[in-house]
C-alpha cells in the first residue's frame, strides 16, 4: 500500500511540474511585445493605463446617481454664487468683491474634490485584492483614475465656471475667462490628487484598522 500511495504521489508531482510548465508557456505567449520575460504582467505599462481608463470610464458612466448629484450640485452652487455677486460695479467700488468671487469660485472647486475620498475608499479592498493578485500596477490605475476622470471633472468645473464668472460681470474677455477657469481647474485637480494620495496612504493600513479609527472618530 505504502508503494502504491508513494507511486501515485510522483505521479501527482510529474503531473503538476507538467502543469506549471503550461501555464508558464501560456503566460510567456500571452506577453504583449516589450514586456519583459520576467514580469508578471502580461501587458505593459501604458497598455494597462490604456485598458483600465476604459474600464474606469465605464463605472463611471454607469454610476448615473453620482454622476447627476455631482453635476446638479455644482451647477446649482454656481447659480447662487452668481446671483449673490450679481453684476460686479465695474469700478474700484467692486475690486474688493470681484477677489471674493474668485476666491469663493475656487474654494468651492476644491471642496468638490472632497467627493473623491469616499469614491476611492469604497472601492479599496477590490483594488488592494487585485494589485496584490499582479493583475495590473498601482500606478496604471492611480493614472487611469485621472484619465478616466477628465471628461467629467472638465465639463463639470467649464460650465460652472462659465456662470460663475459671467453673471458677476468679473472681465468679458477671452483671455481673463480662460486665466481664470485654468487656474481654478489646475486648483481642482491638485486638491483631487491630494485626496487620492490621502486615499493611497490608507493602504499602508489593514482595513479593519482604518475602519475602527474612522468609528472612533465618529462616536
């Protein structure tokens, strides 16, 4: 019995190093071109920005309820923003109040960034599983997250932008509509990037240790 179960045994290990073999060869043709042998991706770098923005773009898309709340809020908050510094006096008397509405414009474009931290966290275990799974690099998706992002964050911040700087009467120009929605929008995504570092920083925690500070805190 003892030599039947000792053949069965070598047997069982010829068959799994027969195995092993063809998934090494599986994976090694599988390899994009400039993919070193050595890696564990199949892909490259900037294959997997490419493959995960579409798939970000995606969620994002079918995320309507998001999606909606995200772009009514600001839209609704330009309006009575601009209402409240309707029609600026053109005059020194309006200088004080037209660095308010700047001020107040950016500020809430960077607290709309607020809105990432609770995004990315819900999706933290799935992300933490799948990069330690090798499927892709921390960093692709940390890109493909921007990317995938840009089309929203663009319009959203464009059209609130285009209220809020026209119905105060800030500078009918071209060139002062654009300074001012290029440094509101740079101001965005610096705080946006801010949030996900925050967001990156937790992984450096086991879950449930971030989960009982976060219920410290609250109670």
């Amino acid at each position: 019995t003892l030599q039947e179960e000792l053949g069965k045994y070598k047997i069982q290990q010829e068959t799994e190093k027969e195995d092993q073999e063809v998934f090494r060869a599986a994976v090694a043709a599988e390899k994009k071109r400039g993919v070193s042998h050595k890696s564990p991706y199949t892909l490259g770098f900037f294959g997997q920005v490419k493959a995960l923005t579409r798939r970000q773009f995606q969620l994002r898309i079918q995320d309507r309820f998001q999606l909606i709340t995200s772009y009514g809020l600001a839209w609704i908050l330009a309006i009575v923003i601009g209402a409240a510094f309707f029609n600026l006096p053109p005059t020194a008397a309006g200088a004080f109040t037209r660095g308010s509405v700047i001020f107040v414009a950016m500020l809430t474009s960077c607290l709309d960034a607020f809105g990432e931290m609770p995004t990315q966290m819900l999706g933290r275990p799935n992300l933490h599983k799948q990069t330690a799974y090798g499927f892709y690099r921390p960093a692709a998706i940390a890109l493909a997250n921007t990317l995938a992002d840009l089309p929203f964050s663009a319009s959203r911040i464009l059209v609130f932008n285009i209220i809020v700087y026209f119905m105060p009467h800030l500078s009918w120009t071209v060139g002062g509509f654009f300074t001012f929605h290029l440094f509101t929008y740079a101001a965005y995504l610096a705080m946006q990037g801010f949030f996900r570092t925050m967001v990156r920083f937790s992984f450096m925690l086991p879950l449930d240790t971030f989960t009982n500070d976060i219920r410290g805190i609250g109670s």
